[in-house]
C-alpha cells in the first residue's frame, strides 16, 4: 500500500462472507497464482491490523509458497478473538514477501562444536 512497504498485500477471494467464529480455521482462496523463480520463496504473514484489533492470525506462519508451486494461494485464517469475524471478498487478508532461500548441505556429525550457550534456550539468555 506504501512505497516502503516489504509486504505485498493478498486480498479474499470468498464468493459469500465467511464468518470465523473464536477458536475456527478456514482456507481463505485469493484467486492468485504466481510463478516464484528458483532460489526465491513468497512468505505469507499475516496482517498486524487484524491481530490486534480482531485476534485474527496465520496458521502456519510464516507459509511457504515454493518456486515450483503453480496453485492458487490460500491463507489458512484462525480466529483467535473472543467475537466472530466475518471474511468479506476484498477484503485484505494476509500478505506476501518475496524472499531468497539459501541452500545447505548437510553432514552427519556425531560432535558439535562448543559455543558458550551450549544447549540452554527457551529463555536462556534472559
């Protein structure tokens, strides 16, 4: 919508309203298809101003749509609010970066090498 936004908005392409009541998931359709190059993916995030006001979030976020994908983009939406929400078509729903994916190579160690934080997480670290 700006011209410093990372984000490009995705908007429902529901036929009818679809209403979201607290606690449901539904698979939002936006009637785009997209043909990523190789080396790139398109992340979908969900859409700050629909979690805060709403409580409306991604399952499965940030999504995945790979370079060899040729479907149309669905926005898996879960209603984490207290009140229903209701999905209008053009309404804007999610939205999409294109990002580079970087490749590995993976070998099996039967070592790692030591860091100073070793294992600790989930709040090691403060």
């Amino acid at each position: 919508m700006t011209l410093g936004a990372s984000g490009m908005d995705l908007y429902a392409a529901v036929q009818d309203e679809l209403k979201l009541f607290p606690g449901g998931r539904a698979l939002i359709p936006t009637g785009l298809y997209a043909a990523v190059p190789q080396g790139y993916e398109l992340q979908v995030r969900p859409r700050s101003g629909l979690a805060v006001k709403y409580g409306i979030g991604i399952l499965n976020a940030p999504g995945t749509i790979d370079s060899d994908y040729r479907g149309e983009i669905k926005i898996i939406m879960i209603n984490m609010g207290q009140e229903p929400f209701t999905v209008k078509r053009g309404e804007r729903v999610a939205q999409i970066v294109l990002c580079p994916v970087a490749r590995a190579k993976l070998e099996l160690q039967n070592e790692l090498p030591a860091t100073e934080r070793s294992d600790g997480g989930f709040g090691h670290t403060g």
